[in-house]
C-alpha cells in the first residue's frame, strides 16, 4: 500500500515561515512544497480552471513521481448539479492532460444542498474515461444508500471519505481499489489542528480498509495557520509511503 499525503493547495500567504522560508517568492512555493509532500489537491480548479499552458507549467515544476489532484469546476458540480456533465468534464480533463503522469484522481466535491440523484451521479461518471480515478464527496445525508454505493463501485468511483471534527461525517464505504480522504478540521488545539489519537485512528481505518497494493490519497483542507502542514507531516510517520518515495523525516513532527 501507497499513501500519499498532501494538502488541499499550497499558496497559503500565511505558511510563509512555517513550510516556505520566509525569503522564499511565492513563484517558488510549488518547488519547495514537492521536497515536503509527494502529492497536492490543486483547488485552482474549482474556482478558475487554469489554462493548460498552467497544468503544463505545474508538471514542469514537480518531479517525476508527484501526483496532483484536481477539484472539479463548481460549474460542473454547484452550477450545473451534475446535470449535462459532457461539456464540462471534457474541458477539464482537457486542460488537466497538460500535466502528464503527474494527474491524479479527479475530486467531485457536491453542494451540501445537493440532494442525492443516483441516475445524475451515474451519468457524470460515464462521462469520465475508465482509466481516470474520479473520487465523490457527496455532503448532503440522503446520499448514503445502496444505490449510490452500487453506481459508485460499478464505475470504480472511490467515495471520499470526509473528516470534520476529528470524525467521519461519511460512511466508511470502499468502492473502489484505491482510496481518497479529506480532513476539514480537527478538534485539537490550536485550531483546526488533528490531535494524535485522530490522526492514529485514521491511519488504522487506511491500513485495515485497503489491500497492501492500493493507492490511498489523503489530504488536509484545515489550511489556517499552517495546520495542514503540521498534521499532513504527522500523518506521513503513520501511514506507509509510495513506493520506492519515502518522506523525509521530520524533526518533531
């Protein structure tokens, strides 16, 4: 098993000094944020979709092996609710392809208002080619029926598990042979930081959940006062490394 641990985006004005040193220029940060992490969930995204002259820019600042996820447009998932997918999937995955081998698994995250519509579910997967992981995270509780978790496994969508407060606000379901979780915000303290016994019973969930030859992704949105950082370098100790792409090791993480 491979666990790749990132955060949710790394151009945060105020990790200056806590992952980027503070004489560092932001053009920078994305190189200096591959010899921390293996992977990063690029939010761009979901707000702008960059160009592909951008995707293809980010390749050539990450080194072989780097994994980026991509959150999917709002246009897609907020504007459109998952309805007429065509258009938009083929747009991001066509400015997305710029970044080569380092694309990862493509992030839908639904509005919380999004009520659950298995047959609009299944038919944004179709629009997907087989061989791109897309990972779902649905945020409205009328979505956790067998019929969600069968259109989910049947097009090889991996659930992505969410953390809020130090504790699942999805079902634990695995629908596919790799893995994707988000962490919000922990109960520890400072703010919004994951205590020990959280990030313990995490790497545990990981760990007994997936076979030892899957992909498990898992990122940090809980950016305030560089608390990703600290909790995603803590995370890193307790779950196993990629393959052949060990972490460095952290003093005092």
């Amino acid at each position: 098993m491979g666990v790749y641990v990132g955060t949710s985006g790394w151009q945060y004005r105020d990790w200056s000094g806590v992952l980027y040193p503070p004489d560092r220029p932001q053009r920078l940060w994305l190189e200096e944020y591959t010899g921390h992490f293996r992977t990063v969930e690029s939010n761009a995204a979901f707000y702008r979709l960059p160009t592909p002259e951008t995707f293809a820019q980010w390749r050539a600042r990450t080194p072989p092996g780097f994994v980026m996820a991509v959150k999917a447009s709002r246009f897609l998932t907020h504007v459109k609710r998952l309805r007429e997918p065509a258009e938009p999937v083929h747009r991001l995955l066509a400015h997305a392809a710029s970044l080569g081998d380092r694309l990862g698994p493509v992030l839908l995250q639904l509005p919380p208002t999004l009520r659950a519509d298995p047959a609009a579910l299944d038919a944004c997967l179709a629009c997907f080619p087989a061989e791109t992981r897309v990972a779902v995270e649905p945020r409205h509780a009328s979505w956790w029926t067998p019929e969600v978790r069968s259109v989910l496994t049947e097009r090889g969508a991996a659930l992505c598990w969410a953390d809020r407060g130090s504790r699942p606000v999805t079902p634990l379901w695995r629908t596919a042979g790799w893995g994707y979780v988000r962490f919000h915000a922990g109960r520890a303290r400072p703010a919004p930081r994951y205590g020990r016994t959280a990030l313990h019973t995490w790497a545990a969930r990981i760990v007994d959940t997936w076979p030892a030859d899957s992909d498990v992704f898992a990122y940090f949105n809980n950016d305030p006062g560089g608390a990703a950082v600290a909790d995603a370098r803590a995370f890193t100790r307790l779950v196993p490394s990629p393959p052949g792409r060990p972490y460095p090791a952290y003093a005092g993480a």
